[in-house]
C-alpha cells in the first residue's frame, strides 16, 4: 500500500511539475515519511520471515547442540535490539508530538511511529521464536526451524 502510495504521489509531482507547470510541494515530505515505513517494516518483515542478514560460517561449523543454541541466542539478541528500537521510538515519538513536519503540517512523531512499530515486531517475531525453540529445543530440528540463507 506504501509503495503504491509513493508511486503515485511521484506520478503526481511528474505530472505538476511537466503538465501544470506548478510542483506540489507536499512531495518530498510524503515520499520521505513513505519510505521510512517501507523499510523500516520491511525490516520488520525479514525477521518474522527469518530472512534477516546473518553471516553463519562459524555457527554452521558447530556441532548440531552448540548451534541450536546460537541460533536462539541471535533471536534473542534481536529481541533485544528490537525492544531497543521501541522504546527509543517512544521516546523520539514524545519528543517530537509538538512540532510538525514541514509541507504535511502533521505532528513530527508519525516519521518515528515506523522506528517504533518496527521495534515492536521484531520484538515480537524475534521474542517468540526465541521462545519457542527453547521450549521445543529437544525435539527442534535445524531442518524445521531454520532456514538457510
């Protein structure tokens, strides 16, 4: 939806600025605000899909045991960046509700609201995988919970 959003509006600004000679000024703010959400929930995406970047040389020479573990220890490392993420989001979001951004005249924080939902998902698909291979660890396969990248 942001993505088509952004195309538009960009369709929009060729348009004005080719056509009626006249360019909208609410553009850029938009496209910036846009694609602060589309990447920062596309982030979000790649965790829950387990598709994150990750260099596994090391933990793939490991023993089957010793990498379950480090497999669960790089989801709660990113459970933890993620919950990181939130509340530095929510304070960013405090900090910014009284000003505004510039051409869109809304308040500053719904830029930071893409940071701080994003660090609620990855806290969320991060926590809860953690979770779950350390309750399932004895019958958890490298086969069913991991995909390789």
């Amino acid at each position: 939806m942001s993505l088509v959003l952004l195309i538009s509006t960009f369709g929009w600004l060729v348009f004005g600025r080719y056509v009626l000679n006249s360019t909208p000024t609410w553009v850029e703010q938009l496209a910036l605000l846009l694609i602060c959400y589309i990447a920062f929930l596309g982030a979000a995406a790649g965790v829950k899909e387990d598709t994150h970047i990750g260099v596994t040389l090391f933990r793939d020479m490991l023993p089957v045991g010793p990498q379950k573990i480090a497999i669960i220890a790089i989801d709660i490392t990113l459970a933890i960046f993620g919950a990181i993420m939130l509340i530095a989001g929510i304070t960013l979001m405090k900090f910014g509700w009284s000003s505004k951004l510039p051409m869109l005249n809304i308040p500053e924080s719904f830029r930071t609201l893409a940071i701080t939902s994003c660090g609620a998902l990855i806290l969320l698909f991060a926590g809860t995988r953690a979770l779950m291979r350390i309750l399932t660890f004895r019958a958890w396969s490298l086969d069913d919970g991991y995909k390789e990248h």
